[in-house]
C-alpha cells in the first residue's frame, strides 16, 4: 500500500434511491441489499403512518381493522402502512428507529415517508421532529401523492387543509430538526395540454414552503392488486409510454419553479417503477432501463433523483418478489440486473474526488451520502486474485469500496473477504486498485453535545487494515 489520501464522496448527477418495505413488503436489512445490488444508495426510503388519536392505533390498520369486505388497499380508517412508534409518549427503541439506523451505519441517508392525520396538535409534530433530530441529513415525505383521494387524510380534510397542514409540518421542521429537509409529493402537470399542476391554488404555498419537489410515476401499475388480477380489458391498471412520463415530469418541475418566483429546487421522482403485473417480467425491465437511459440521455440536470419502488415486493414492484412461504426470502427478477448495471453508471454514481495526502491518526467527518470524507490507499494486484482479505484490530463501523464494489465493516467485525469483488469484474493482469474506506456512524445516530453533530459524525482511523492478498490456493 502507497501513500494515503484523504477523497470526498458528493453527489451524483441523479442520484439512487430506494424504498424498502411498505403496505406491499417488508423492510429488508441493508446488508442483503447492498450485497445484492454491489453498493448503497443514497437514501433509502420507509414508509409509515401515524395517527395517533385514532382508535387502534398504533396497530397496523389491516390488523386492528381485518375484515374480508375490504376491497381497495386504503379502505382501512387510516393508512395500511406499518406504524410510527415515535411521537408524543412514542418508543425510538421500536420501528421505524432500528430501520433508520441500519441505514445510516451503512453509509446512506434516511426518507421518510409518513402520513399523518392533519388533525394532530403541534405537541405532536414537535414530538416527531425531536425524534429525527439525531438522524443528520435526511428527507421527510409527509402525506405524499396529496392530491389524490385515496390516503386517510384526504378523506378527512379538504385539499386547502392538506396543503395548511403541510406548510405547518415544514416550519416546525425548519425550527425544531433543521437537519431534516421536506418533501411535497403532490400531482405536477399531468397532461401535455395542462398549464398549471394539479390543485395548484391550493398548494402553490407549500410548493415555495418545501424544501423538494417530488412526484411520483409509475409507467405501468396495477393498483388493484392484491384485490383482482390484471387482464386485458381491466378497468384496475393502466401503461403509459416513459417518453410521455418523462415530459410531464419535466414540465411539473417547470411549473414549479414558475410558481417559486423563477427560482429552482431539488426535483425527485419519490416513487418509480414499472408494474410487472401489467407489463410481465421482461418489458418491465426494458421499460426501466428506458427511463434511466433517458434520463441521462436528456442530461436532466433538473431531476436529483430517483426513488426506485421498491427493492422486495408481495406484487410484481420490487427488484424481488416476496417469497409468498417464506417473507424472509425473495425472488430476483430480471429488472434486478437491469438496475445492477445502472447503479454502476458514472451519471447515477456519487462523485468521489481525492484531496490532500494524510497521515494516520485521520479523523474522517461523515455528513451524509453526499458529503462525507474518506481515505484511499493504492493495493497492487500481480493478477486476478485467488485471496484478498481486510483484517482489522480495531472497533470502526466502515463501508469500504474496492474494484467497484462496496462492503460493510461492522464494529463487530475483523475480516472482510473482499473476493465477491472479483468474481462479476475479474482482473486481466497487473494493477493496481484502490481502497476507498468511510466512516458513517456506528450507532446510526449523531451526536449533537458536539458542535456541528445535527449534521456531522466524526470517527478517527489510528490504522489501516492489513491486506492479505494471494494469487494461487494455499496448497498445489
């Protein structure tokens, strides 16, 4: 190993999101994902409800409310996602808080999805800030797709009081957990013809009150599921071209940024997928790689990212299908090495630039997915290897990056075997790699009794790994 140098990780030009679990899967832990799909994303996406003055809550709606007459999946009293645990008199030892730190020590910032019954007092929403204040840079999509009529606190408000509440959760936010950025998901322009978005008196405040743009597309989707089956002739689903999603996705961000006075914000796609249930397997992941190809194509430096919905799913929106014997277990699809391949395109790749050279102790700062410093030191390869090992004596919480795949060190951990890294992108000869190691933080959390803990964790390398490299099995 040469000299070490001290490299930033920022932001791709789009950069990859995901959702994990939902009222159509269970989370996954991040482990599997990362292995699966080679590296992280930059955020990853949950998705809750709370309501807590309502009867049977906090149980999940389609248990506390099980009935065989429901038909729709929102035909429940409140949204059939998992339940918020957090909130006044709320537990962060429960869910979505374990979720939340999985996905922080491995390296990606949180979105959270929640609705939330409008009717709640601002002792509860101050309650929920309180809870994310230690969870650094992260995203908060409340009463996403709000101008529908589908989700509980449509059915309980008028559109004018969805958007008051929205612009009532962002300003306790920006008081109370400036760490946390908000998402307004609402419907954008969604005809060719259309000059305005959809409700757009009623939400134009909250457009210019937000902190992101969001919509979400799906080209093809079955939103009867699981109450019929898609066929031919149906009246439950519907495929749209990606050529005509994109355009009014553009155009949505257009108008939004008429509405802001002429000034832009962060546009993202919230949830993106292609419905297999519609499409089947193979045009579905056709339709994927279309949408990706052409949002780099198009150089659509307006879209910051894209939410993929989601990684493992009961129906056919997920990377998996849920084993239906086994929840544990999926089924990997097509799209799934559809996407592999576009995780590893420079354009949806974080950028990682290397600055000054360093000497050991390093405090490394970890800001979030799109700002972070990290070490790189330079490992020769004489040729493809047979061994190539990490052993550490310490208690880091690492992700580490090495020919273009990354791995996950946990405090626990003394060995990782960076081989699987070789096996997809074997070597041709002499050369040498780097070794790219960060430091997100290991409890998930941030300190804030440090200056600057809402948004930064620090962790201090007093050694590098020693690299066990071979190149013929132990014995001949």
């Amino acid at each position: 190993m040469e000299d070490i140098k001290k490299i930033h990780l920022g932001k791709a030009q789009c950069a990859l999101d995901i959702t994990d679990g939902s009222e159509r899967g269970e989370y996954v832990c991040q482990d599997y994902i990362i292995n699966k799909l080679g590296r992280p994303h930059r955020s990853v996406n949950l998705m809750y409800c709370y309501y807590p003055l309502d009867e049977g809550f906090p149980e999940r709606a389609s248990v506390a409310f099980a009935s065989d007459d429901v038909s729709f999946a929102w035909d429940y009293p409140y949204d059939d996602y998992f339940t918020y645990k957090g909130g006044l008199g709320g537990d962060k030892s429960a869910q979505p808080f374990e979720q939340m730190r999985d996905i922080r020590r491995h390296g990606q910032d949180v979105t959270l999805t929640l609705t939330i019954d409008p009717n709640v007092t601002d002792e509860h929403l101050i309650a929920v800030a309180n809870d994310l204040k230690t969870f650094g840079r992260m995203f908060l999509r409340v009463n996403h797709e709000a101008t529908g009529n589908w989700f509980s606190f449509n059915k309980r408000c008028t559109y004018q009081e969805v958007a008051d509440f929205f612009v009532r959760v962002t300003k306790i936010f920006h008081e109370y957990a400036p760490n946390v950025k908000l998402i307004l998901c609402i419907g954008g322009i969604e005809q060719k013809d259309a000059e305005k978005i959809e409700k757009e008196a009623e939400f134009a405040q909250a457009v210019c009150e937000t902190d992101v743009w969001s919509v979400d597309k799906y080209p093809a989707l079955h939103w009867g599921w699981p109450y019929d089956v898609a066929e031919r002739g149906g009246n439950s689903h519907a495929r749209y071209k990606i050529s005509d999603m994109f355009y009014l996705t553009k155009r949505s961000y257009e108008r939004f940024t008429e509405i802001n006075g002429g000034q832009g914000k962060p546009m993202t796609l919230g949830e993106m997928n292609v419905d297999g249930d519609v499409t089947g397997p193979y045009e579905q992941a056709q339709m994927v790689k279309e949408l990706y190809d052409t949002v780099k194509s198009e150089k659509a430096t307006w879209l910051s990212s894209i939410t993929f919905y989601q990684f493992r799913d009961r129906g056919r929106l997920g990377l998996e299908i849920e084993d239906p014997s086994n929840p544990e277990c999926g089924f990997e699809q097509p799209e799934l090495a559809v996407y592999k391949e576009i995780m590893k395109d420079e354009y949806f790749s974080p950028e990682i630039s290397e600055e000054e050279n360093v000497q050991l102790p390093a405090t490394l700062r970890w800001g979030g997915a799109e700002d972070a410093e990290g070490l790189a030191v330079k490992v020769h390869f004489e040729k493809n290897p047979t061994f190539c090992e990490a052993y550490f004596e310490d208690d880091s919480n690492l992700m580490l990056e090495i020919n273009g795949k990354w791995f996950y060190k946990s405090p626990e951990c003394k060995c990782v075997d960076f081989m699987p890294a070789f096996f997809e992108k074997p070597l041709d000869g002499e050369c040498d790699l780097t070794l790219k190691i960060f430091a997100p933080p290991a409890s998930g959390e941030n300190d804030l009794s440090i200056e600057g803990g809402d948004m930064n964790t620090y962790t201090t390398i007093n050694a590098l790994p020693n690299i066990r490299v071979r190149f013929e099995p132990t014995e001949l």
